[in-house]
C-alpha cells in the first residue's frame, strides 16, 4: 500500500502517544522475533519498534528487513525508533484504523 504524505502525517499523529511495542537487541533479527512482530502489527496495524543495534546503517536495514517480511510500511524513523504501518483486512471495518483519502 503506498501512502501520501496527508495519510503519513495522520498516521504520525496517531503514533505519537505509542510506546515501541517490539524491541530488536544486539543479536537482530530472529525467527522468533519476526513471527512475535507479525502477530503485533496483524492486531494493532500501526506499531513502534525500537532497534538497539550498533549503527545508523544497521538500524536501517534491519528496519528494511523487516518491513520486507511483512509487507509493512516505513512512516517514520526517529533514532532508534520505527514507526511501522500494515492495514489488517482481515480485521473487522469498524476495528481497523481508518486512514483519510486525500
């Protein structure tokens, strides 16, 4: 799903109250990790990660790893912390975090 700046901007806003729900460590990425961050983000849709890991370029591609796992979507990266976005159609209409069209 590629989202516009109006709809990164509203789900930005929507993040910004979230604590980081996944926490990646020193030893990355582990199957046991991806399958416990898979079942988050089918439940909530749009979650924080923090990733403690040595560099900027480590964190990026750890955050792309992930994002490329689980069909996700980058929304914003502050530091060590990601904010991840993937609709749940599988979720109840009145249930799932409506995003704006424009």
């Amino acid at each position: 799903m590629d989202l516009n700046e109006h709809q990164k901007k509203f789900l930005r806003g929507r993040g910004h109250q979230l604590k980081p729900l996944i926490i990646v460590g020193d030893a990355g990425l582990s199957d046991s990790l991806l399958a416990e961050f898979e079942s988050t983000l089918a439940h909530h849709e749009l979650i924080k990660v923090r990733v403690r890991v040595g560099d900027r370029a480590a964190r990026d591609e750890i955050i792309q790893q992930m994002c490329a796992a689980s069909s996700a979507e980058l929304i914003q990266r502050i530091g060590n912390v990601a904010l991840l976005f993937r609709q749940n159609l599988k979720k109840k209409p009145e249930k799932r975090i409506r995003i704006p069209s424009r």
